[in-house]
C-alpha cells in the first residue's frame, strides 16, 4: 500500500517525468521472475513516451518472438533496458519495484542491473521494496547512491499510518454502502485485528 501511495503522489505532482513500475502479487507465480519484471518496466515506459519502442524492434525485428521467450529472454529484455536508460531524451524517470523478495528466478541478475544501473544515470530514480533478506542487503549494499528505510525500525509509526489508513478506507465503505454504525464498526475491527500493523 505505502508504495502505490508513493506511485500515485508522483503521478499526481511530477507530470515531465515517467512512472515505470512493478507490483508483485505472491499468488501469481507466472510473474515472479526477473524478466517478468523487466517486461513489466519497459512496456510502460513505452507507452508513455512510445519513441522508446526502438530498442524492442531492435532485438524483436531479426528473430521474433522466440528471442524473448528461450533461456536467452533475460539478456535481449535486459539490453532493451539498458538501451533505454541510456537514451538521450529519456526525461527524468522513477522506476518502482514492490516485493523483490517475491522474485523468485534470477533476482540475482535484476540486483546486479539495478545497483548497476543507479549508479549510471542520475535523472533515473529507483524505489524498490523488499524484506530485509540477507542476500538482497548484500548486492544493495553495492549500490553507491541509496537511501534505506527500514519499516521494522518504524513499527509503531507504520502501525499508526495502517490503523489511520483503515479507519479512512472503513468510513469510505459505509459512506458509500450506507452502512450502519454497528457494519461500519465491524468491519473498521475487523480490519484492525488481522493487519497485524502492516500493510499486507
């Protein structure tokens, strides 16, 4: 939730700039690897500034689609990427990856890239989301510009911002199901009871 809070805020105040992101969802497993990711990334950054689709014809145009469905997809999508941010008129770009522990093929190869990648490009921001998993801190502990936030540091804060943030979405509810007093009360404790003071 705190990251499609973060995606919506830049969408609405940094309008010159593109949005890339990566939401994982745990119950899909045909989007837990790291070409899954790219895919994912790249698809939107051409859709908002559809010049970018160079790079994909480049790699589709002499083999088709077979190139980015064999073991070789990760390198052709990885150079998409890479030939992306490199492109002169990419605008400021904010790329977003929620759940990188949830990637669960070759998240080894989609850490190089970022910690990689980030040091490349200043105009390209990254915000990425994960468990604090030891091999995950490890290759970011590479990267040489980064800012960590560790929520488990902030648990009391992030309990307060999940029970602010159900006591808003319960009143949305019976506002707009014309819920009664005692419904509304319910399914606010309800709520409260099985967050666990986290947002999943």
């Amino acid at each position: 939730m705190l990251l499609y809070s973060i995606i919506n805020e830049l969408k609405s105040t940094i309008k010159a700039s593109l949005i890339s992101f990566f939401l994982y969802q745990a119950a899909d497993t045909s989007i837990n690897s790291a070409s899954a990711i790219l895919r994912g990334l790249i698809f939107l950054l051409i859709d908002q500034q559809p010049s970018l689709i160079s790079y994909v014809r480049k790699q589709y145009d002499p083999t088709g689609n077979p190139r980015f469905r064999n073991t070789n997809a990760w390198v052709a999508l990885s150079e998409i990427f890479t030939g992306i941010l490199e492109d002169p008129g990419l605008p400021r770009t904010y790329l977003i990856i929620n759940a990188l522990d949830e990637c669960t093929i070759d998240r080894n190869l989609l850490l190089n890239l970022i910690v990689r990648e980030s040091a490349s490009h200043s105009n390209i921001k990254w915000i990425v989301s994960s468990r604090n998993w030891p091999d995950i801190e490890r290759d970011f502990n590479e990267a040489t510009q980064k800012v960590q936030l560790y929520l488990k540091l902030n648990e009391a804060s992030v309990s307060r911002a999940v029970t602010a943030y159900v006591k808003f979405k319960a009143n949305r509810l019976a506002e707009r199901n014309k819920y009664k007093p005692n419904t509304q009360n319910a399914v606010q404790t309800y709520l409260l009871e099985n967050s666990h003071g986290i947002f999943l």
